[in-house]
C-alpha cells in the first residue's frame, strides 16, 4: 500500500507544482451561447458553451498548447486559480462543448471556466461572467 501511495504521488505531485502555470492566449473568452444573464429557463437546460478563437479545447490530460476544456460552475464563486477545479462542478473533460443539466426551481448562478489539462484554471484565467437565470 505504501509502494502505491508513493508512486502516486510521484505522478500527481507535477500537477500541483505547476499549478496555474499554463499560460492562456491573449484574448481568449469563455461565453454562453443562447443563454444570457436573466434569461428564464426550464429545467433541464441544454447550456452551449462558447470559446473565442484564440484558444482550442481538448479533452483532460492532453496538455497541448492554447487548449483546455471547459468546467460549469453552478451556484457557486469562481475556483481557487491556483488548484485543480473542484469535481463538485460539471467537468467537460472529453472536450464536450454542451451539456445538459438540472437546476433547482428558482434563481441559479452559472459561470463557465477553463481548465487546463489538469483542470487548473489558465494564467490569466479563461471564464465567462458570471450570469444568474430564472428556472420556472
């Protein structure tokens, strides 16, 4: 058991040390497409998530220049830019570019943030304004 604990953390310490150190294209932005600040919606919700063309998406641990993939961010503050993204959040770690998911009844805050191939946020970070919808 010791043997295990050690290898992994030989494998998973680089991702902590280099923690927030993947650096982001200049202009890059993460936005909603066809969804806005004080939309209302219905539950489940279909969210499109949008990616200016100064940066790329790939799926997680492929560490590959300009990308990252995308993280949602329900009725929350935005992460730590120095640490991995939470696994409380929705991770797009395939490279998928929507998701379908359920909110609560009432106002819910959303926010998108890149992650990088580790799922920590980009220096500077990649994210969309925080937005508040309605579920009916």
């Amino acid at each position: 058991m010791r043997i295990i604990t050690i290898i992994l953390i030989l494998l998973f310490l680089p991702l902590y040390l280099n923690a927030g150190d993947t650096p982001s294209p200049e202009g890059a932005k993460a936005y909603f497409i066809d969804l806005k600040d004080g939309d209302t919606v219905k539950s489940p919700l279909l969210i499109r998530f949008g990616l200016t063309e100064q940066m790329g998406i790939a799926p997680a641990l492929a560490d590959w220049p300009d990308t990252g993939h995308f993280h949602l961010l329900i009725n929350t503050k935005s992460p730590n830019p120095n640490k991995p993204i939470s696994n409380k959040h929705l991770h797009l770690h395939k490279g998928q570019t929507e998701a379908t998911v359920e909110l609560k009844q009432g106002q819910n805050t959303l926010q998108i943030v890149m992650g990088d191939y580790s799922h920590i946020p980009h220096d500077p970070p990649v994210m969309s304004e925080r937005i508040t919808v309605t579920v009916e």
